[in-house]
C-alpha cells in the first residue's frame, strides 16, 4: 500500500527540476527573440544615416546609380562644394538663433517652472493649460499674422526675428518639463535650506539647481534640437541675410542635374552638431529625462 501511495503520489518537489528547466529554456529564447529584434529594429532605424553618411562621400554618378554603389572610393569634393556655396553663414545663423533662443528659454523657465511645482496657487493647473495649449495651434494658422506683423516692424529678414519665435515655440514644452524635475525635489530639502537661512536666489543657486541640473540638460538639449531643425518660420521670414541651415539644405536640390551627394553631405554637416551636443550631455540627458519618469 504505501509503495503504490508513493507511485501515485510523488514526494512534493520531485518534478520542480524539470519544470523550472523548461521554464528557464523559454525564458531564454524568449529573450534571445526580444534581443534579436531590438538590434533588427534598431539597424532599420539607423540604415537611413548610415546611406546618407556613405552617400556624402560618393560622386553624384555613384549616389544616383541603381543598382546602388556599395564600393567606391570616398571624397571629399561634396563636402567642398558645400562650404564653397557659403554654407557658413546659414551656419552662423543657426547657432545664433538657437543658442539665444534656448538661453532665453532656459532664464524664462526655470522660475516659471519654480513657481509652479514649489509656490503652486489655486489657478495652476489653468496656467499650465494655457502653456500646452500654445502648441495646439498649427504653426501654418498664425504665419500670417506673424509674417504681417513683422513686415511692419521692419523686421523680416532678421535673424532676432526667429530667436523670438523659437523663445516662444520651446518655452511650453521647457516649463512642462521643468516643473516635472522641480517636483521630485523633497520639501525637506527647501524647508532645511530655510532653516540655515539660505534666500530664495541662494536656495535656487546652491540647493535647487545643482539638483535639477540633469533636467535641464535634457531641457536646453530639447530645445536646441527643436530650434536647430525649425523650418517653417526660416523658410517663411527669411530670405538670405537670417536663412538657416534646413534653408540651406533645401536650396542643394535643383530641378537640373544630379544632387543626391550633395545633399547628403549638406545633410550631414548639419546633423553634426546636435549629435556632438547630444555625445557630450550624453550622461545628463539619460539622468534628466529619467528624472520625472518615476515618482
């Protein structure tokens, strides 16, 4: 009786080795799928760069070949012709629209940002409406108002004219983003601050910003991609003293001729330096955009 007890029962245990084996196994081809996509998608992502990067080094005969050249021998002529059509002073001004503007959103954010996750009032959350809401307009509704406006002004043409525009595009998104690292701040923190007696200009210089200061390199790093890409605007208000690096790439194709390699080398010259700034905030960007992730 109990030999045949045992048969039908087994002692508790006895199959758990095998289970958890199968389960192990499962779990690692499930895992080595999930691997094995990841990099799938992550090449069919990177593949468009990659083209452009190599076609930036062909002759306009390899780029618009088909079959594709795979093998060629790189140079750098694109490259020359593009400096040589005077692409440093849509350069020159990309960077000042840019760097002014993102300098201004960062002074314009911070305290804004401040206010509204450490001194809310009763009607914050109708301010920050108000700022997404700036976003839900088409930028095409309020050209011409804005195109007429600085007309009037005597101002197009004029490269202050996009730093104002850029300000005021990036600023919602700036303030949003702001408030979310300000929050993840602990109240003890401000309220030992207070205690030492520290002001509010010594408590946001040697207490809050060194706290948020990932946040807002991910913030200003945000806003440099946003006003370094803005096409719309540059193509509406400007014509050649302010235009911009996209104006400059748009003005590589002609309706004649070939101008793939060209372009492609345009293309990736302004591509460089939002990639050497995202490379250089690499450590803050990750920091700061996980930062409001996680309450």
């Amino acid at each position: 009786m109990t030999s045949t007890a045992q048969t039908l029962n087994p002692p508790a245990g006895t199959n758990r080795p095998a289970a958890t084996h199968r389960k192990d196994r499962g779990s690692g081809i499930g895992g080595g799928l999930l691997t094995t996509l990841t990099w799938v998608l992550s090449i069919a992502f990177f593949f468009p760069v990659l083209w452009m990067a190599m076609t930036a080094f062909k002759n306009e005969n390899q780029a618009a070949s088909n079959p594709p050249t795979w093998f060629f021998t790189p140079t750098l002529d694109q490259f020359r012709a593009v400096i040589d059509a005077g692409a440093g002073t849509f350069f020159a001004n990309s960077l000042i629209a840019t760097g002014v503007s993102t300098l201004l959103v960062v002074l314009l954010a911070v305290p804004a940002a401040y206010a509204l996750a450490i001194r809310p009032v009763a009607k914050t959350s109708d301010v920050l409406f108000f700022f997404m809401s700036t976003k839900m307009l088409p930028v095409v509704a309020v050209i011409m108002p804005i195109y007429v406006i600085a007309g009037q002004l005597h101002v197009l043409d004029n490269i202050w004219t996009l730093v104002v525009l850029y300000t005021a595009m990036n600023l919602p998104i700036a303030v949003w983003m702001m408030r979310s690292f300000f929050q993840e701040i602990p109240g003890e923190v401000l309220e030992a601050a207070s205690m030492d007696g520290a002001g509010l200009m010594r408590t946001m210089r040697s207490v809050l910003m060194p706290m948020v200061a990932p946040g807002l390199a991910a913030t200003a790093l945000i806003c440099v991609i946003f006003a370094w890409n803005e096409f719309f605007f540059a193509l509406n208000l400007t014509a050649s003293r302010a235009a911009t690096v996209p104006i400059f790439i748009t003005s590589t194709m002609t309706s004649e001729g070939l101008f793939l390699a060209r372009l492609s080398a345009a293309s990736l010259l302004a591509s460089l330096p939002v990639i050497i700034a995202g490379w250089v905030a690499q450590k803050q960007l990750v920091r700061g955009l996980s930062m409001g992730a996680i309450k």
